[in-house]
C-alpha cells in the first residue's frame, strides 16, 4: 500500500468538457497528480477518468498498489474494504495502515456465501484475517480504534434466497469471533455502515437492505462483552429495496457521516439517488428518506458503497444494477454535498466490478483511497496529498 519513491508522468486525463481554456489545466493536473498518487503495485490497474472542471477533485489517477483479495479458501467477490486506524492495540493481530476486504461470495462464486476477511498490509501478503462459516460478509464493515471489527453478514446458502434477518458480527483484535448481533427490525439485512467512535462507546449507522431503513446502533465495547443499547432505532425509512436476479438483492447501501453537521448520507441503489438525514447522531424519530441532495442520471448507476473524502465531497461506487450506461461501466464517482458532479473514474471495464471503497491513513500517516474490484477479486489503494484540504 505504501508507493514507491517515484514514477513517471501519466498522460493527461480525459475531460468532461471541451476545454481550449483548460489545455494548461489538464497538464497541470497530470502532473501534480502524478505527485500525489504515484507508485506501484502487483497490477495496474487502468483507469478512465472524466472531469467536470474546477480545482478542487480528489479522485485519483495513477494507482499505488493492487493486491488480491482470495484467501487460502478461495473466497470471492470483495464488498467490504476498511483502513484500520491508528489507536488499535498493539497486541492486535491488525496494524494501523492496514486495510482489510470482507469476501460476499465462497470460492463456487455462489452469493452470500462469503465467510472471510482478508488483511492486507504493506509490504506482505495477503492473510486471511477471520473466517466463519454459514455466512455472507457485506459491505458493512469497518475496523475501531479498541481493535475490534464490525461486518455485516446477510446469507444466501443457495445463492438466491436470503436467509433473513441477518447479523452484525463483532470480531475481537485477533480475529476471533465475540458475538452475533441480531435483530428483525433493527438489523434487517446489513449490507454497509459507517461509525462514530468513541472507544467503549460506538454508534454504528446501517443500512438494512431488505427492508430499506437505516438504523442507529449504541454499541457499548469492552472487557465485559458487547452489548447493544436500547437507545439503538431507526432513523430512516422507505428506501426501494427488492431481490435481484443478478445484485440478489438491491436497497439501501453506502452511508457517510459528516460530524461537523451531523448529517448522514445515504446512497439508495434503488432509488438511483442519494439522500441526506439530518441531526442523524440526535435525533429520536425516523426521518423517512431524507432530503434527497444528488440525482443525475448521466453519471450514476445504482450507487453502493459511499464514503465522505477529506476535500469534503462525498465518493461513491456504481453498481450498474439500475439505470446502467454501456458505456460508462463501474465507475466511482465524485460530486459535491450540494449536487455537483466532479469526476468520474472507471474501476473495470466489466459492469458491477465496483462496490467497497474508503478512505484512511497508509502506515505512515498518508492520506490514501482504496477502492475493490470484484471482478478481478482485488482491491487498489491509492495515496493522495497530504495538503489540508487535498485540493487539487
């Protein structure tokens, strides 16, 4: 994950716009771009990119590193991808800059079974971090500060039929099972989530795909056990959710929490569109869907995995299981909280390979962006600047 010393200047992006005014721009941007995103890794990976103008885009050319995602069981299809954060113990099995990539699919590439989480840490091989059995490991996932890893896991044993409600699983520091969380209303088949973390205390937000709500989870983490609050609710509801011949199921997916103002952001595939909740940390009520703050049917296809950038617009990954585009396959794309679209980049040129991505700290300290491949079975990370803002 970490990029080696130097590389050679990319050839200039493709832009969103005509732009005899922005010839100079365009070299400019490859240019720095090679600056803050080069290095190397076991595969290249090409990535188309398109840019709606302006000078503030974090979105990534040049990639870093690309590790395979299939552990020793064969496990496909990666959903799930998470930085582990600075603070985890050091007796944990996880080290700060370390990513790690739950598996949906078994090595028969059937859905919703998928049992592992693979580690991935600079400079090493791919391991396999937890493996369980008769599950089906989503895009919920995230890795805590005490070292503990939360991942949702919705089954499918027959590949076509989910086998309802589903489960949260808390994973201890050395990948050992600590508990099954599980609720009918509450956790209604995970497929993402995003944290507030407060060490001991935990508010993890979850979208339940199988009945198009957002829950708020009060987790309390410690020596005694894990226990899950009765202040826990949901706080969103009416999202399009249904089963899919090919996604198996579609519904609510990607969440991203802004803490300066309290708003969570929800990217329904369904609904091709992505909503905000307000108060969201606070709030006693369901908001129903939301305020819906981006609906552009040119650049998104089925929005899954969502995640809020350090330049402070938000990134989220194509699915294509809705309103897809031929000719823009498995994009992730960059737009403002306000609505704005900024950038395209294409993961794969196979429809629906993009689904998990995130943003973090490398191990040592530098801002990166990983994103998986799911139908490579591999996962790209890529370091950015270390301005501020990351501004272009």
């Amino acid at each position: 994950m970490d990029p080696l010393p130097s590389c050679r200047s990319p050839a200039p992006p493709v832009l969103a716009l005509h732009p005899p005014r922005l010839a100079h721009a365009r070299r400019t941007l490859a240019r720095r771009l090679c600056q803050a995103a080069c290095g190397a890794g076991l595969v290249a990976l090409s990535s188309a990119f398109a840019w709606a103008g302006g000078n503030d885009i974090i979105l990534p050319v040049v990639s870093s590193v690309t590790a395979s995602t299939v552990p020793a069981n064969g496990d496909l299809n990666p959903y799930g991808i998470a930085f582990v954060p600075r603070g985890v113990p050091s007796w944990s099995t996880l080290k700060p800059g370390d990513v790690v990539v739950s598996n949906f699919n078994a090595a028969s590439n059937t859905q919703g079974t998928g049992t592992t989480i693979v580690k991935l840490s600079p400079g090493k091989t791919p391991a396999t971090f937890f493996q369980g059995s008769n599950l089906g490991l989503t895009t919920a996932l995230t890795v805590l500060r005490s070292g503990f890893v939360l991942v949702g896991n919705v089954p499918a044993p027959d590949g076509k039929n989910v086998v309802a409600p589903g489960s949260l699983l808390v994973i201890g520091p050395q990948g050992n099972l600590v508990k099954q969380l599980v609720s009918a209303t509450l956790l209604d088949g995970p497929w993402d989530m995003t944290v507030i973390d407060h060490g001991a205390r935990v508010t993890a937000f979850v979208s339940n795909v199988l009945n198009g709500t957002v829950a708020r989870i009060d987790l309390t983490i410690g020596a005694d056990g894990v226990a899950m609050l009765p202040s826990s609710r949901i706080i969103a509801s009416g999202y399009v959710n249904r089963t899919d011949p090919n996604a198996l199921v579609v519904g609510p997916t990607g969440l991203a929490y802004d803490p300066d103002v309290d708003v969570l952001y929800v990217a329904s595939t369904g609904d091709n569109a992505v909503f905000a909740i307000q108060n969201a940390a606070s709030t006693n009520r369901n908001g129903g869907v939301g305020r819906m703050i981006y609906f552009d049917a040119a650049h998104l296809h089925g929005p899954l995995a969502l995640a809020l950038a350090p330049n402070g617009h938000l990134v989220t990954a194509n699915g294509d299981a809705v309103n897809p585009d031929p000719q823009q396959p498995s994009e992730i794309v960059e737009f403002t909280v306000h609505g704005r679209f900024v950038a395209q980049m294409q993961v794969d040129t196979v429809p629906g390979a993009a689904f998990g991505l995130a943003f973090g700290r490398g191990s040592k300290g530098q801002p990166q962006f990983a994103a998986v491949d799911d139908n490579t079975n591999t996962a790209t990370i890529w370091t950015l600047r270390s301005d501020n803002d990351n501004t272009q």
